[in-house]
C-alpha cells in the first residue's frame, strides 16, 4: 500500500513534459521538443523570428549564438533551455540579447541571442522561452546546435579554402548568363563552395542552380522571408519602408558567416553581380597568401568597390564576346569600362573574412571582429562590379579587360554548365567565339 501511495504521488506531480521522456539509454536520442527544419521560425509567445544556433565559445561564459532577427521595441527577457542528450535540462538559463548595430531604419533587425549551456548537459539542442519556468514548455520549438567544434583550431582539417556568401536572390532573378559566367570565374580563382539564400528567382535561374546544387558546388538555402515579413526592396527604411533591410540581407550574411565557420578558412561577402578579382596573383589563394604573411593578425580584408559599365557602342575594341542567344541575361565580359571612385567621400568595400575572428557583420563593414582588418590596394585586388546599366560618359571610364585574361577557361567552362542545364540552344553550342 505504502509503495502504491508514493508512485500514485510521483505520477501526479512529475509534469507531463518530463513523463513523456524516456530516460538517457546508449547513444543519444532525438530531442524531445519539436525540431525546426525551417531556415526561419517564429519564436513562440513574440514578435520575433529564429533562424539558426551555433556553438560559439569565444566569449567566457558564453556557450551558444542564436541568430534570428527580433522587433526593435518588442526585445523581452528570454531563457535557454537545452537538449541534453536526449533529455531535457532541469534549468533553465538566462540570455543575453545583442541587437546589431546596424538597422538602416527598420522595425526587425538582426539580434543574436548568447547563452550558456548548463553543467553536465552535452547540448544538441536549444530552445528558446519567455519564461524562466521549463515546466511550462507546450510544443515548444528547438534548434539544432551546430559548430561543435567551433573552439577547436583545425584548419589544416577544414573542408573548404574559400566561400562565397550572396544574399539575396528575389524578385524572381533570371540573369542565367550573368549568373553561370560568375560562378564559373569564382571556381577558375579558387572557390570551393558557393552559398545562395534564394528567395525566389526565375525558372531559367532555377534550373542552373539546380544543376550546380547537384553537383554539390552551391549550397541552396531557402529564405521565405516574404511569408514571415514585409521585406524592403531598398536599403533605407526612410525610402523603402519595410519590415527589414533588403530582404533580410543582413541576417543571411551572418548566418552565412557560421554555417561556414566550421568548415571554410575564408569567406567572401559580395553579391552575384560582383567578383572579388586579384590584379597581381590568379587565384585566390596566391592572393591571400600574401596578405595573410604580411598581415598575420588581420582578419578582415576590406576590397574596394568597382563599378564597371558595358562596352560603348559603336567602339572599335574586340574582345571576347561571346553570344549566348536564347539565354536570359546579360554578358559580363562586355563590361569592361571602370568609373574610378571618388574617395574623397564614402566609398563601400566588400570582405574577405576569416570566420573564426567575426561576431557581427555588416555589408560592407564588420561590427564586432577579434582581429584586425586591412583594406587591400586597388592594383593588388578590387570588385569587379557589372550591374544591369550603368550609364556614364566615356571620359569618366577607364578600360580594364583583366576578365578576358581567364575567358579561354571561363567560355567551355560556361558553355558546358549551360548545355548540362539544357539551357543552351543548338545555335549556341555551335557558334565560334570571336575575339
């Protein structure tokens, strides 16, 4: 009777949430709580979104980084609660929430959430709660912890020299040619994997990608941000209004950041229409060898911005230039004319970053770093940039054809990723290039 009595007790005061788990038995097992495989989730109870944890260790007293982006006058306590291999944790722990510095204007705004992973606890996942009282968790989401050797200093180890980062693809995007000529160049310079947080884009671009993902050289990563948020199509919150900047711009370049972390001596930060292109070495690596050997501390590599106008009708130069008929967008190789910038006023660079010395990052600045940064000579490496048009007079344009020194690998390169796509027509596989 006295043993009937104490398990009726234990049965009616344990919380259903601990009853449900079975206790730690061999190799870990799945987390309890509902797992997230969405690249944005809605943190219950807020007006906030989540996106994704890592292991982040850097700091003391600081285990995990929740990256997600949160509205700027709703931000609340909020409290940790851990997966521990298998089992939930008894406590909870207390956060500490670090908006970016950088919002343009906007309501939303990327925040990283920081706490510590309790005693005895080997986290695989994290959730987070508007209540300090775990015993009130109700089909509470988690996050998978990734980066579980972020401390760990493996590089010789590490999977890839270099990725790029390019956010956002929206607005149903389908400049194929564009698209196939930048990829294939990133690949002749020496980068290992690409990363695209794809919003939407056109079929045609869709299809490439597809082949690329496949190939395994693009990493795909969805971004419905348009489901959660009303995403601005500009930069300035004053001009576009909005929700956030850009489409969420600045939370994917952070993510990109530690999704790569783990994995990526370098990584590069610029958009699709935009190549980080050394003057004095052919690949990358030569490049960052030199940089890396004279600035042993450094970071953050700062290149200056480019911007390079299509070729003026009507000139009398030839070049490469290739017609891929049929195929939507636009011929880089024709963008050969550069406008020098004005640098007696605010000139944007992109970066070259070591993931494992950036916290926060901007576009074209990094927020929080433990190094130093370094802004590269323009004659040693600078963006080529090529937007859609760019008008401007011949007298403020200066002829730089450093593209066409790579276009005997770069043409066959594209004309194969394009007819693997099907995306190059008969006509085209059979046209002669011209010089």
């Amino acid at each position: 009777m006295a043993v009937l009595i104490y398990t009726l007790c234990i049965t009616v005061r344990t919380p259903r949430t601990y009853r449900a788990i079975p206790k730690p038995n061999g190799p870990p097992k799945p987390c309890p709580l509902w797992i997230s495989e969405r690249t944005i989730t809605p943190l219950n109870n807020t007006k906030h979104l989540l996106v994704s944890a890592y292991m982040d260790q850097r700091e003391k007293g600081l285990d995990i980084r929740i990256i997600g982006i949160f509205k700027r006058d709703s931000i609340q306590p909020l409290y940790c609660l851990f997966c521990c291999a298998g089992h939930l944790s008894r406590k909870t722990t207390p956060t500490t929430i670090l908006q970016h510095s950088d919002n343009f204007g906007f309501p939303f705004i990327t925040t990283d959430v920081m706490c510590q992973i309790p005693q005895n606890c080997i986290a695989t996942h994290v959730s987070l709660l508007t209540q300090p009282d775990s015993v009130m968790v109700f089909n509470q989401t988690c996050l998978p912890i990734r980066n579980q050797k972020t401390n760990e200093k493996e590089e010789n180890k590490l999977q890839f020299n270099f990725t790029v980062c390019i956010s956002n693809l929206f607005g149903d995007y389908n400049n194929v040619l564009q698209f196939a000529q930048t990829l294939e160049m990133y690949r002749l310079l020496g980068v290992d994997r690409v990363v695209i947080y794809n919003t939407s884009c056109g079929p045609d671009l869709d299809r490439l990608l597809q082949s690329y993902s496949q190939e395994g050289f693009v990493e795909m990563v969805p971004w419905p941000i348009d489901h959660h948020l009303n995403p601005s199509r500009g930069w300035l919150f004053s001009q576009s209004g909005g929700d956030v900047h850009y489409f969420g711009q600045l939370t994917t370049l952070n993510e990109c950041i530690y999704r790569s972390m783990d994995r990526s001596r370098y990584v590069l930060l610029n958009d699709i229409d935009e190549i980080i292109m050394p003057y004095q070495h052919n690949n990358l690596m030569s490049l960052m060898g030199m940089l890396q050997q004279q600035h042993p501390n450094t970071g953050v590599f700062l290149i200056e911005n480019h911007i390079y106008t299509k070729k003026p009708l009507g000139g009398n130069e030839t070049g490469p230039l290739h017609q891929w008929k049929g195929v939507p967008g636009f011929n880089i190789l024709e963008h050969i004319y550069r406008e020098e910038p004005n640098r007696n006023i605010y000139h944007p660079h992109k970066l070259i970053v070591q993931p494992r010395m950036v916290q926060q990052t901007s576009v074209h600045e990094v927020l929080k770093k433990f190094g130093e940064y370094f802004k590269v000579p323009p004659d040693v490496c600078r963006i080529i940039h090529a937007p859609i048009s760019m008008p401007r007079p011949p007298e403020q344009l200066y002829r730089d054809t450093r593209l066409w020194n790579f276009t005997d690998k770069l043409l066959p390169r594209v004309n194969t990723v394009l007819r693997g796509a099907e995306l190059l027509g008969s006509q085209g596989q059979e046209q002669e290039v011209g010089r």
